[in-house]
C-alpha cells in the first residue's frame, strides 16, 4: 500500500535548490524546469530512487532515462565520447540535446535506469535551476518528464501538481519553459543516429557533423521492442482525449489545436479554440505544445483536431510527439 506524500512546492531560488539537493541525496524525487520541459529527479546512481521514478510515473520499466549533469567532465566519467559525440556536445552543450553513448567501465548510474542497456542517456541542461541544482547535489540526476507516463509531459509546475501530487517530495516552480518539446536525442553508435527529434532540429546536428543521421530501425519506435533511447515508444505523449492530426475540418464535439491563421471549415461549431502560434513560428508552437494540448483535454473533448504543422525544423519534433499523442491508449 502506498502512503500519500506532502508534496511542497518551492519558487526557485537557493532555498529551493537547497531543498533539492537534500531530497535527492537522501533518495526522494524532485521535479525542476530544464529548458525542454519539467524533470522528475532522482539521484541516478541509486536504484531505490530510480525505482521511484518509475513507480511515480507508472513507467515501463524497459524505457531507460536520460542522465543530467552538470558539465563535460562528470559526462567523460559515465560515458565515451567519440569524435562525433564530442563535436556534439561542444556545439549544443548545455542545451537539448541527449547522446546516447556507450557506458564507461566506472559508469556509476543504475542499471535500472539504463534498462539494462550497455549505453547511457545523457545531457547537460541549460536551464539556470536545473544547473544549480546538479551543481549543488554534485552527481548525476536522471530526470524522465514529470508527469504519468504516456500522458502530456509538463511545462509549468501547475502541470507536475496535476499530474504526481502526493507522489513526489518537491516541485521547485521555475515559470514555463522556453522550448516545450523534449531533447533531441542522437544515438552515437557506429555511425550518429536520429533515435527521437526535439529541441535542436536534425539541420543543425547535420551542420555540425557534416553528415546525414541515420535513421533507426523500423521496429525501433513499436512498444514491442526495447527502447534504445528515452521516448521512442509509439504511444506517448497522450491526452485522455483522441488526438485526430492533419485536421482539415472540423467534425461536430471536436475541440481544435490550430497552427497559423489558416481556414478551416466548422471552426464557428466549437468554442474550444487554442492556437499554438497564430504567426506560424515554429518556436513558438513548440513551447506552446504540451500546455495547449492539456488544457484542451481538461475541457473534457472527446476528440482534439490538430491543424498541419510542417514537418521542418522544429515541426518535425511537434510532429513526432503529435503522432505518438494520436495513437492514444487503449
């Protein structure tokens, strides 16, 4: 039987990173702002701790997690570092991208939250919070979305009470987040992968390699198949609601997730408008994401008609979450 918790919730600031560092030392959970999207913590070289993780989340328990730390450095003692995985991370460190590179011998983070694998998740944030909490706690912090799993990840510390009150120890509140979508996430094997897209678009990585990424094999995305990386199981990212993509009119009872000042007919039925960028940036739809697609669904729709996105830059992260949002749980 599980004991409710008091969940507290802290502004950020040095008594929340305090707070942070302590809970996390002494095995509890704490969720913080990265610039991505909110983090449910836990020290990652504790299993007990990342087992709480996952029975917070209602998480697979194949699905590994993406260490955070605080610099190169600690990133060199759990993890190997090609020339690609460090050309990679000289150029978008601290930011949103994850590698997934090989473990090294001394690799202190579970094994839990590895799932087993022989390769490592990891990034270094760039969020200010984020990084003054690795810095005070001093060691790794695996840190999945806070929110149940499968359901929209959070960007607002009102979306982690929502979600994980009475299952966590501390929300510190640090405002929303600037990039809305999860990291890009680059698998550096024999050669560089594309195992999910977000923050940093696959044009950028390109530029820095001087390459294209190859793509993951085909059963790599399906719930049946091992995870080689956090967020690659098809159905994530999922609203109560049914999420209907491509939208290019609106059925009777649909509430609409619109992208631009586009037309679409039967928009005067419904009342239930939100818009992730009435100017038609990218950006700005990303960072708008999770947030309009959970409070749609706390309107109590049946059915979310989501307007086209192009499939560039970042609308092919929004896209991928979108995608996996509509296939929905049963």
């Amino acid at each position: 039987m599980n004991v409710a918790l008091k969940t507290q919730i802290l502004p950020a600031g040095e008594p929340a990173v305090a707070a942070a560092a302590r809970i996390l030392a002494e095995g509890g959970l704490v969720a913080f702002p990265t610039e991505t999207v909110y983090g449910l913590g836990a020290d990652a070289t504790n299993p007990a701790a990342v087992a709480r993780i996952y029975q917070a989340k209602g998480r697979p328990a194949f699905n590994p997690l993406i260490a955070h730390v605080g610099n190169i450095a600690a990133a060199r003692k759990i993890a190997r570092f090609d020339a690609a995985a460090t050309a990679l991370a000289e150029a978008f460190w601290p930011g949103p991208l994850t590698l997934v590179l090989p473990k090294t011998e001394s690799c202190a983070v579970a094994d839990l939250a590895t799932a087993g694998l022989d390769t490592v998740a990891i990034r270094i944030p760039a969020h200010p919070v984020a990084r003054e909490i690795l810095r005070v706690f001093g060691g790794p912090v695996v840190a999945p979305s806070a929110n149940i799993s499968g359901h929209v990840s959070p960007t607002t510390a009102a979306h982690v009470q929502s979600d994980l009150a009475e299952r966590i120890e501390l929300i510190v509140d640090g405002g929303p987040v600037a990039v809305g979508v999860e990291s890009t996430v680059v698998g550096c094997f024999d050669a560089p992968m594309l195992l999910r897209p977000g923050g940093v678009p696959r044009a950028e990585i390109v530029r820095v390699l001087g390459r294209a990424l190859v793509q993951p094999p085909a059963d790599a995305g399906t719930d049946s198949v091992q995870p080689l990386a956090p967020g690659m199981l098809t159905s994530h990212y999922a609203p109560r609601a049914r999420v209907r993509l491509n939208a290019q009119a609106l059925e009777p009872g649909e509430a609409l997730l619109a992208f631009g000042l586009g037309a679409i007919s039967g928009i005067d039925a419904t009342s239930t408008v939100m818009n992730l960028s009435e100017r038609g940036d990218l950006a700005e739809a990303a960072a708008n994401l999770f947030g309009h697609l959970r409070a749609l669904d706390g309107k109590g729709v049946r059915t979310i008609a989501v307007m086209p996105i192009p499939n560039e830059g970042l609308g092919e992260a929004i896209n991928d979450r979108l995608r996996r949002a509509a296939v929905g749980r049963e």
